[in-house]
C-alpha cells in the first residue's frame, strides 16, 4: 500500500503549494530575517490509520512508536455488596440508615492507562489526499502489527469496560429506585390507612351530629315552647295590672310613682324571661358544639397524621435523589471517559480501510547548534501594497495545526543528528525563494545566504 505523503505547506483553501515553495515557505518561517542555520533536514512522520468499523472514523498510529496516549479512567467501588446488604435488612430504619450514610459517589480511585502508538490529537486539517512527494527522510519505523492489533485490542477492552460500568452505575440506579419506591409504597399504604379511619369516623360523627341536630331543635322547640308559653302567660298578667294602674292614674287612685313601679317590674321580669329562653336555647346549641368540636378535632388528628406521612414520604423521595445525583456524578465521569475514547477516531478524507500517511517537517540546527523545527504551514499571500514595501519573513505562514507533540520528540531524539538534505535541494529551494520574493517578501534568495558561512 502507497503511502500518502501530506504537503508542508498548503495555501488558504488548503491546496497544497508548489514543493519548491512548501520548502521555502518552511525555512523563511523558521529562520526568520537573520537566523542562520548548520544543517536542515525534512524529515517524514509516518503514520497509520486504521478505520473503525462502529464509527467510521480513524485511529491514527504512529509507527515510531515514540506518541502516546495517556487516559484515566474510573475505578467503581462494589455496589453489589451494599445492595445485598441493603436489600437483605427487613428493619426500615437500619436500611434507610444505610442508604444515607453511604457514600454513593465514592471511588476506588482512578487508573492511569497508556496507549503506546495512540494520536489523541486531532489531525483532521492536515490530512488530504496528498501533495507532491516531497525529498523527506522517513523515520524508520519501529511499530509492528502485533503493536496495532494490541492497541485497536486495547482500545475495544477499554470501551467495553467503561460502558459496563456506565450499565452499572444504571442497574444502582434501577434498584435503590426500587427499594425507596417499595418504602414509598408503604409510606403511601399508610396514608390510605389513615384516610379511610378518619373518614369513617368522620362520616359517622357528621352523621350523628346530623341526627343530633334533628333531636335537638325539635327538644329545643318542646322546651322553649313551653318554657315561653309560661313566661309570657305572666308577662300577659303583668300587662293588665298595668294597664288597671293607669286607669287607677287616670281616675287619680294611684300616682306615677306606682305605675314606674310597676314597669319596672315589667322590665325586670322581660330580663329574667329573655335570660331563662337564652339559657335554653345555650343548653342544646352546646350540645352541638360539643359534636362539632369533636369533628374538628378528628379532622385536625387526621391533618396531623397525614403530614408526617407525608413528610416522610418527602423525604424519601430527597434521600432518591441524593442517591441518584451521587450516581450520576460517576454516571458522567464514566460517560465523559467513554467520549474520550470515541474521540480517538477521527474524521478523514479515505475510503480505505486502513491508509498509511506521512506527515512533513523541517528540522534544523541553527549557528547556536539549537535544534528547532516546524510542522505543516498556511501561507498567507496577500499582495503588498502597489508591490514597494516587502512583507516581513516571519508573517508568511501561520502552523495550521498545533503539532508540538512530535516537534518536542523530533528536537530531543532526532534534533541532534540532521543529515542535512535541505542543502542538496538548492535549485528548488531557491526557485521558491524566487517565487515568494515575487510576490511582495522581503526572503533571501539563495538557499547559501540561509547557512552558515563555512
């Protein structure tokens, strides 16, 4: 299988340039206006991807075997062994006890695990169907099936384990829902206890007090009706002796003095006969005072005894969600875990089950024997003004994607022996300083003027 070899530098609708000017375009970036150079080196990444099936992405590998990937993931405590103990104890109280005090959103801890070959980054801007093969120095590669096939291993393994603790974490869920639902339902059962006593009271009690009522006016109507025809009869004598006095008065027999007296006793009688019909009617109406009060007072036990069940129910359904907030607290974590390793395949432009790609960079040595490097450009051409005014060096391209994992490792184990091929590439490299010159960038022209003098 070919393998695809990426440009150095692509212009902006990430077409790849000519190779004389990708090559140029690197070290004008790299070097600047003054920095000379030892020795220059563009040298080949390779890389592999390998389709995923579930996805359709790609898993990129480096073949150096020099990348990794380093992922934690969640260590779950034993939830089985406190569901059997919880789902074991018959006293309410000690398992709901247990379901407080446990700790729902603790761990066992975390596991470090390092996938060797692995590419977290995502290269999807830098992969294309190619360029023109560029002069590069492809590092050797160290990687083998067996490293590949472990790896995809790995990777499958890793899923699987996280998904099965994500299902888990769901199972607690289900069955601590069960068990606070089962005590819910008591809770509930309870309630309906209550209601149905109280009602029955309730309903028979109104119903005497109904009857009682009945009884009541009519011995009301007895009393009073008897009681008042008594009272009045003499109120009626006390009328007539005053109506004989004022004759007497008129005829001058007696004196008003004794006709005051006699409707004061008028009065005094009115009073004790309006108090003895008040007493009657205070007698019965307490009657039915006391019946009411007993009503009242058996729907205020039965308000009473409904609010602490319904408190309690309250407060099964917080202690729920307490529980299943801690779950969902390592839910998330696990869920987060398990989008990271879907992450790890990337979108790219093949149909191929698996293509091998190699990635482009410029290594030099600079006068100071520094060791610096630059992965894959955007140009940025953009015409200067009216053509007088040279653009500077280090504007002429931009890193279209952060590739500092493999520059550090290109510097610190391939930075300290550069073959030096850049030399060799003279007459392209400076038909590309050429081209670049032209168009407006103040860039030496010869690749000599970018070395150090011998």
């Amino acid at each position: 299988m070919d393998s695809i070899y990426l440009p150095l530098a692509v212009d902006s609708n990430k077409q790849p340039l000519s190779v004389e000017k990708q090559i140029a375009i690197a070290l004008v970036r790299l070097t600047g206006r003054d920095i000379k150079i030892k020795a220059g080196e563009l040298i080949g990444w390779p890389l592999t991807l390998v389709k995923n099936e579930k996805s359709g992405g790609y898993l990129i590998f480096d073949q150096t075997m020099n990348l990794m990937t380093k992922l934690q993931f969640t260590i779950l405590q034993n939830y089985d062994r406190i569901l059997n103990t919880i789902q074991g104890n018959k006293n309410e109280s000690e398992l709901l006890a247990l379901l407080k005090s446990f700790k729902w959103h603790a761990t066992k801890g975390y596991e470090e695990v390092t996938f060797r070959g692995l590419v977290y980054s995502d290269l999807t801007p830098i992969l294309s169907t190619g360029s023109p093969q560029l002069p590069l120095t492809v590092i050797p590669k160290e990687a083998s099936q067996f490293d590949l096939d472990t790896l995809i291993q790995d990777l499958n393994v890793r899923e699987k384990i996280v998904t099965d603790n994500i299902t888990t974490i769901e199972s607690v869920i289900s069955k601590v829902t069960t068990i606070v639902t089962i005590l819910k339902g008591k809770r509930a059962e309870e309630r309906k206890q209550i209601e149905d006593k109280y009602d029955q009271l309730l309903s028979a009690k109104n119903e005497e007090l109904k009857q009682k009522v009945n009884e009541t006016k009519k011995n009301l109507e007895n009393e009073l009706s008897s009681e008042a025809k008594k009272l009045y009869e003499k109120l009626a004598n006390i009328e007539v002796l005053i109506g004989k006095g004022e004759i007497d008065k008129e005829a001058g027999f007696v004196t008003e003095k004794d006709i005051d007296a006699l409707n004061t006793m008028k009065l005094k009688y009115m009073n004790e006969v309006n108090s003895t019909l008040t007493s009657i009617k205070n007698k019965y109406k307490n009657e039915i005072r006391t019946l009411v009060n007993e009503i009242r007072l058996l729907n205020q036990q039965k308000r009473n005894e409904l609010e602490e069940i319904n408190i309690k129910i309250k407060e099964l359904d917080e202690l729920l969600q307490s529980v299943v907030n801690q779950l969902n607290t390592i839910k998330k974590a696990c869920e987060e875990e398990l989008n990271k390793l879907k992450l790890v395949y990337k979108r790219a432009p093949y149909m191929d089950e698996k293509v091998d790609v190699i990635v482009p960079f410029l290594l030099v040595k600079d006068y100071a024997d520094r060791v610096l490097a630059i992965g894959i450009q955007i140009y940025k051409y953009k015409k200067s003004l009216f053509g007088f005014f040279k653009k500077e060096p280090n504007e002429i391209s931009e890193d279209l994607l952060n590739l500092n994992d493999f520059i550090s490792i290109l510097i610190s184990k391939y930075g300290h022996n550069i073959s030096d091929n850049l030399r060799q590439l003279k007459a392209q490299v400076d038909k590309g300083f050429e081209e670049l010159y032209d168009e407006g960038w103040n860039v030496r022209k010869r690749i000599e003027e970018y070395y150090v003098p011998p």
